[in-house]
C-alpha cells in the first residue's frame, strides 16, 4: 500500500486545537460584548469563570462564563452590599435601608441623608433618639419592643402614625426646654420646644403605616 501523503491525511489534534481556538475566542468575544455593557468582572460577583480545563474537552458557554445579576450594573460594587436585603445595592438604592426594590419612595417628602426613608435625616433621628437606618418596628402590636424608638412618629411602635400617638405628644405640648415636660424625642422640628408645628407635622402622615 502506498504510504498516504501527510500533508493530505487530516490533523485531528490541529483540528480540535482549532476548534477550541475558536471557540474560545468566541467566549472571549461575547465576554468582550458583556463588559461592554457594564457586566465586568472588575466589579466583582459579575462574571465568574469555573474550573472547566481538567476534562480538556471544549466546555459549553453557559458554564465556561456563570453570569449573576448585578446589583448595581451602572455603578463599580466589588461587594454587592446591600444592606436591606431588596436586591438593590447599597451603592444604587434610593434607600439603602428601607427595603423596596422598586425603588419606590413613601408619600412622605425624604430630606438629603435619610437612608431608611423615614422623612428624618440621620442628623434629626440623632436628636430625637431614633434609629437612622431602620425606618419601621419589627412588629405591628403597640408598645411590644424596647427603645430607641424606629419610626419618630410612632411613639407606640406600631408602624402607624396615629392619634394615639399625637394624644402621646399632646401631653408634652407647649413645654420649651428645659422645662421637665421637654423631650427631644418629641420635638420633631429640632426647634428647642414641642410646638404646634410639630403636632402639625402629623397631617402628611396621619393613619399612614412605615412598611414599604
Ligand atoms: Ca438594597
Ligand atoms: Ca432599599
Ligand atoms: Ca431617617
Ligand atoms: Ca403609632
């Protein structure tokens, strides 16, 4: 039998070297189109690349490049912090402590640096004794959780603002500090008094609950 001409016999290592060549310059490519649109791995917890060679046979897309979600795809998060839990990185959250991963805001006007979205700074909620990143009580029974209250308007910590709580801060009415009958915890407006403006203040959340 005459010896078959080398160059004329098909190279399967060089095809299968080829073809892998290509497809990883495929992977590449598509990786390449996803950093593009704001998937890189630079951020962090976006693209993930498996252990896939110790079989060494060409690996399908999907698991040569896992791709998670990323919580905040315009925005560098390395580590995805998200402090309530909504899916919504701390880093893009228009409340990064008040879960709502629509983005949806309370009907309540929100001031600069209000991170639980209650319609008080943290610099108020450190004059009145609340808690700056949790905006509701745990649990919706009245007067069932130790201070620092959550809500300031929710003096009976039942995620609702509601008589019972003005008829709280009616007993404190007109006392300017220091008089004994003056708490900052009720001074709503920071204004060294509790005041008509500050039982006023109730109109815009009257018989509104904290929850999302
Ligand atoms: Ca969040
Ligand atoms: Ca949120
Ligand atoms: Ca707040
Ligand atoms: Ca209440």
């Amino acid at each position: 039998m005459v010896p078959a001409d080398p160059a004329s016999v098909p190279d399967n290592c060089s095809r299968f070297s080829s073809h892998r060549t290509v497809g990883h310059l495929g992977v590449y490519a598509i990786r390449q189109a996803l950093i593009d649109r704001g998937l890189d791995q630079a951020s962090g917890g976006r693209l993930e690349q498996p252990d896939t060679e110790p079989d060494r046979e060409p690996e399908p897309l999907a698991s040569y490049w896992e791709i998670r979600a990323d919580n905040c795809p315009d925005d560098p998060n390395p580590g995805q912090e998200d402090g309530d839990s909504d899916l919504r990185g701390d880093l893009c959250d228009n409340c990064p402590s008040w879960p709502n991963s629509d983005q949806l805001l309370p009907t309540w006007p929100i001031p600069p640096d209000d991170p639980d979205c209650d319609g008080f700074s943290t610099t108020e909620e450190s004059f009145m004794g609340t808690r700056p990143l949790a905006a509701c009580s745990d649990t919706p029974a009245a007067n069932d959780e130790s201070a620092p209250d959550f809500w300031a308007f929710d003096y009976t910590d039942d995620q609702r603002a509601s008589l019972a709580d003005v008829m709280l801060a009616s007993q404190h009415f007109n006392a300017l500090d220091p008089d004994p009958r003056y708490s900052s915890r009720y001074d709503l407006d920071a204004s060294g008094g509790i005041t008509l403006a500050d039982m006023l203040s109730y109109i815009s959340v009257f018989n509104l609950a904290c929850t999302p």
